[in-house]
C-alpha cells in the first residue's frame, strides 16, 4: 500500500484502476480489500473493469456488476467507478449505481455510435442516464482501443441522444465532482 499512497500524496495522483480479468480473480476477491481500504483513507476513486473482457483465456463472469454490489455494500464510504458501463450487464450496472451512493459508471472505450443500435443493450443507460443516474455516468475515451482520436469519438459522444445539460454533466460535471475538481 505504500506505492499508492506514494502515488497520491506525492505524486497527485487521483484514483485507483484494477483489472481483475488480467489476473483471474473477481473484484469481490478479498485479496483486493486493502486496496479498497486504502482507497477509502485516501479519499480516491478506485476505477475496476467492470464488462466483458476480449482474452480467450479468462471468464467473462469476472468483470459482472454482482461482484461489485458486494464491494459496495462492504466498503460504503468507497468511491466504485465501474468500467465501460458493465456492457453487457447495462441494466444491471445502472441499477447498482441507483442503489449505491458512491457507485459510477463510466463509458470508456465503446463506440457512442452504436448505443442507440437497437438491441445493443444500452437502452437502460440512456433513459437512467438521463435521470435517476444522471451524476453517476463518466465519459472517457478509450479512444485508441477503438483506432479513433478523442475528437471523433467525443463527437460521436455528443450526438447521442441525450439532453444537452445532462451531456454537460456526463463529459465533465460529474468527474471533476468526483474528483473534487473546480468547474
């Protein structure tokens, strides 16, 4: 734990990022408990994959929201990004995030593009998005994981079809909340 607090104390570092899926083992793995602890002291998010993963060789099971309601209900005072929005797992991840107080989605690395496609599975996200979770969504890129600049995928970002003070939200307002970052 003294790297992290190095990274953020010393380095002004602002959160955590865990991919569970990298090493076989769920987020809800007690192994991952001081990390959240730490986190908790320090007063930082902690960012987890939360969604399918590509590798041939680890389960898809390790990035679902139901490991993350139990680090929720564990760890209450812990800040919980969870990853590229729980995709596939939309309704339920957006459902945790109405549930927990401190629970976030991010949107990271998909294409904006396709979540209007019917039957893309990410209808939930733009009717709750828009209203009961409205400050617990985060855009970020990924863009280079899609072979696209940030530019053209904020773009594509910024034609869904959501209400343009929520977007204002969703690209900013709600991060530099959660980071504690002046507007």
């Amino acid at each position: 734990m003294g790297e992290l607090d190095h990274w953020v104390r010393d380095r002004g570092f602002r959160g955590l990022s865990l991919r569970p899926f990298m090493i076989n083992l769920p987020p809800d793995e007690r192994r991952y408990y001081p990390f959240y602890e730490k986190c908790v002291e320090l007063d930082i998010p902690v960012s987890i994959h939360a969604s399918h993963n590509w590798t041939s060789g680890r389960p898809s099971d390790l990035g679902h929201p139901r490991h993350f309601d139990i680090i929720a209900c564990d760890f209450p005072e812990l800040k919980l990004i969870l990853s590229h929005g729980g995709y596939p797992w939309v309704l339920e991840a957006c459902l945790l995030a109405w549930k927990h107080p401190n629970l976030y989605l991010d949107l990271a690395a998909h294409r904006p593009k396709y979540f209007t496609a019917p039957g893309a599975g990410w209808e939930s996200l733009l009717h709750y998005g828009q209203t009961t979770i409205r400050d617990k969504v985060l855009y970020g890129t990924g863009a280079f994981l899609l072979g696209m600049s940030p530019t053209a995928h904020r773009d594509e970002f910024l034609a869904l079809p959501v209400k343009p003070e929520v977007m204002e939200q969703w690209l900013f307002g709600n991060a530099a909340a959660l980071l504690g970052i002046e507007p």
